[in-house]
C-alpha cells in the first residue's frame, strides 16, 4: 500500500477557527490513522468531513501517479 502525507491536512486542519469558541482543534496522528480533538462535537465533525474529502483527493492523486508510472513505455 502507500503512505499518505498527512503534514499538509494537518496544516489546513489546524489553521481552522470554530466559529463558537473561536479555538483551534488539533490533529494527532495515530497507527490507525488520524484523530482530531476540537472544543465542540459539531466543529470536530465539521473537521472530519473535511479531512475525510482532503484525503480522498490526496488518495487519487496518487494512484493516478501510480497507474500512469505503471502505464510508462
């Protein structure tokens, strides 16, 4: 499998302010993945939503390398 690089949706995450508590969440990496501690539940799952979506574009980037480096002549 590959590794994602989780610096940059940790840098975009952490930079968020709930709009509430005007706080920033952290984003911890874990050996299952990743977890973001916020103040508020509905501000973390704003968090998630937008992480899950970064990482899934990050996902495709790299398999898009992977298929046209497989692809190569």
């Amino acid at each position: 499998m590959f590794d994602l690089n989780y610096d940059q949706i940790k840098k975009e995450i952490e930079s968020e302010v709930c709009k509430e508590h005007n706080m920033h969440p952290e984003f911890v990496k874990t050996d299952e993945g990743f977890g973001i501690k916020a103040c508020c539940e509905p501000f973390r799952e704003e968090l998630v939503a937008k992480s899950g979506n970064m990482i899934e574009e990050e996902t495709k980037k790299i398999l898009d390398e992977m298929m046209k480096d497989l692809f190569k002549e």
